[in-house]
C-alpha cells in the first residue's frame, strides 16, 4: 500500500516538474506569461 502512494507521488511530482520546465521553456520563448506557474 505503502509503494503504491509513493509511486502515484511519483507520478503526480513528474507531472509538475514537466509543466513547470514546459511552462519556462514557452513563457521565455514568447517573452510573456502564456502558462502560469504561481506570483512573481
């Protein structure tokens, strides 16, 4: 049960990390905020 938490918190932190570089790749390319990560 344990290892199952753990690797659906896996899952849920990959998928944040990915939005997040995505979102600095695509806010620095556009030189604006297109995809929000939080106040500045």
């Amino acid at each position: 049960m344990t290892t199952q938490i753990g690797g659906w918190f896996g899952i849920a932190t990959g998928l944040v990390a990915w939005y997040a570089s995505a979102a600095a790749v695509i806010n620095a390319t556009h030189r604006r905020a297109l995809l929000p990560t939080g106040p500045r």
